[in-house]
C-alpha cells in the first residue's frame, strides 16, 4: 500500500505540540531553502537543532549545529530531513536509534523528499511521518499560530 500522509488535523496537532525540530540538512546559507524553514520554525517559537556535519560546531541562525542525530540533545519532537530521497532511509533509521533519548514523535520529510522504505520504516517503530512536505508551508496553510 503506497504512503499517505497523515490527515490536516493530525498534522496540525503535531505541529500545535512539537517543540523542537532537528534539522538534517541544515545550511548557514539564505539562499537554500533549508535557511528559510528554520528562520520561520524560529520564529514560530520552535526550538531547532539543525545537523550538518560539515558546519558541526558553528551556529546556524544563532543556534549551535550538530555533526549527527546522535550529538542532537534531548528534546527532539521532529526530525525534518531536508536531503535527497536517497539519504532519507539512513537518517531514519539513526532517528529510530535515537527515538528514545530524544522523545521523538515523527519524521518530517521535506518537499520533494519522497521515500517510501523509509516511511515505512519509521511508520513500524511508531513515528508520524510526513513526506513530500514542508513545515514552514503547513504552518501556514493549516492556521497554525505559536509563541
């Protein structure tokens, strides 16, 4: 049976009750996608947690950046993966890893990140996963307030 996401009201609850979001991808650059996200998750009185090896140590938006998954402190409600279809079975597998410690809820796969093994996957250990998605977009588009 092919993916579907989650119904608008459970997307929003998740959203309404989430807290904090690690962000796989994450890029100290505004022109890429990824920047704006987290500027409006910020905004929107999220905690973010962005994750990128290659900036780990540095500061993102004002917010420290992770090498992995597994660096990210607890808590984490959401993990947004902001990489190619390709890497989305690897980083959730690692956020099945790191479920527990971090008290995650659900994965978040960003627009145009489609990967059916690994939404399954996360579905099987008991995570929410929406795919081909994007947060800053459904805050938006379901009415969603904070802060």
């Amino acid at each position: 049976m092919p993916f579907a996401n989650p119904p608008d009201a459970e997307v929003a609850e998740l959203l309404r009750t989430a807290r904090a979001f690690a962000v796989v991808g994450a890029s100290a650059k505004p022109e890429r996608p990824v920047y704006g996200v987290m500027q409006r998750l910020l905004s929107a009185g999220y905690t973010v947690l962005p994750v990128n090896p290659g900036q780990a140590g540095g500061l993102i938006l004002g917010q420290r950046v992770y090498a992995a998954l597994a660096d990210v402190p607890a808590p984490a409600d959401i993990v947004d993966i902001f990489r190619t279809s390709d890497a989305a079975l690897e980083i959730v597998q690692e956020a099945i890893r790191e479920k527990d410690r971090l008290g995650l809820k659900a994965v978040w796969m960003q627009l145009g990140v489609i990967n059916e093994d690994a939404a399954r996957l996360a579905s099987q250990a008991g995570l929410t996963v929406v795919m081909d998605r994007c947060p800053k977009i459904e805050l938006g588009r379901l009415g969603i307030t904070r802060v």
